[in-house]
C-alpha cells in the first residue's frame, strides 16, 4: 500500500500542530491505517514560519514528506502556501487555503499581491481550493477556530476515500474546547469546511488520491 501526504503550512499561533494532530487522530480512530506526523521546518512560536508532515498508510518508512511529493497542501495562510508550493506534486496535487494574508513582521517589508500569490499555487496543483475560514471564525469572535474549517475539508475528503468517519471527527471536536461556546464555533467552522468539500470536490480529485492509497 502507497502513502497519502499532507503537508500543513501556517505561522505559529494558527494551530497548525493541533490540525495535523486531529487529523491523525481521526484516520486512527477511523481506519487501520497508521499515521505519521512530524514539524521539521519554522518554530511554533507565534509568527514563525511552520510546516507539518502528515503521511497515511499502511507502511510509512520516513516521517517526512520530500519536496514535490505532497499530495495535499492545507494552508492558513497564503504566503506560506506560496512559500512551500514546492512540496506539492506537480499537477498531481491538492491545495486547501484559507483566504488569509498576515502582514510580515519585518520592517518596509512590501506585503505580496493575494492574486498573484494564488496564481503561483495554482500553477502548481492539479485543483486549488480557497476558503473564508478566518473570516468566518472573526466573525464568530473565535480566530484560533479557522483550523477547523480545513479540518472539515479534508475530513469530508478522507471519509469519501473510506478512511476518516465525519462521527469521529465531530467526537474528536467536542474533546478540543474549553468551553461550551469554542466547541459549538469549532464545530460550525468544521460544517463549513465539510459542506464546502462536499460541493466543490469532485469525482477525479478523489481519484487522484485514491492512486495514492490503492484504494
């Protein structure tokens, strides 16, 4: 059996470890495949550049994705989706982006143009989707929560390739929060992510995957 990789790319404080970790708790509580996740690039702190590997399969010989060899990018932010585009397979891939530019910290930095920045990502994959994942959880008063909203997408995807079931991942939500109202915001920005997945994800993306895990 072949491996499924996701790489998660964000700046620390987005939850980028805490998506990859649920992730990896949802295909293990769902299926018998194993899990892999290692964070081998930026620092966790708050505003560091940050990269995770996730790899599902049966037999996982390295914790770590190479370059060009990622087959689904989920991104909080899209500079750095632009900046570790180069992990993706080319035109063999997947890209989930939150629609979210974070000014850079250094000084006279110029911020780069969104559009061109997507153009960039989109020459890369095979299909590119964007969404409001931020937007939405500011909206709620919760912005740690546009995590779930990507963890919805790619929950709705796992579960179509028969490998993640959408109870364990809601299961897996309610543990998450410390209150009743986090939980309840985690929860809807997860329904937009799945719901969102299941429009817009289509036949031959998900046959794209399924090669990657003879399914």
């Amino acid at each position: 059996m072949m491996t499924l990789n996701i790489v998660v790319v964000g700046v620390g404080g987005q939850g980028i470890l805490s998506l990859a970790r649920v992730i990896g708790e949802a295909v293990l509580n769902s299926s018998d495949l194993n899990v892999s996740i290692a964070e081998t690039h930026g620092l966790s702190q708050r505003g560091g550049s940050v990269i995770t590997h996730i790899r599902i399969g049966k037999g996982i010989f390295a914790p770590t994705i190479a370059e060009g060899d990622a087959d689904v990018m989920l991104a909080l932010e899209l500079i750095e989706a632009a900046r570790y585009s180069s992990y993706l397979k080319y035109k063999e891939s997947i890209a989930v982006i939150d629609d979210r530019l974070i000014r850079p910290s250094l000084p006279k930095v110029k911020l780069p143009n969104r559009d061109e920045l997507i153009k960039h990502i989109q020459d890369r994959t095979y299909r590119m989707f964007v969404l409001e994942g931020f937007n939405e959880a500011l909206k709620r008063g919760s912005p740690l929560s546009a995590n779930m909203a990507l963890f919805g997408f790619i929950s709705s995807i796992l579960e179509r390739l028969g490998i993640v079931k959408n109870e364990v991942s809601l299961k897996i939500i309610s543990s998450l929060g410390r209150s009743e109202r986090v939980i309840k915001v985690n929860k809807e920005l997860y329904l937009i992510g799945y719901e969102e997945a299941s429009r817009l994800v289509s036949s031959d993306v998900l046959s794209l995957l399924k090669k990657r895990l003879l399914i």
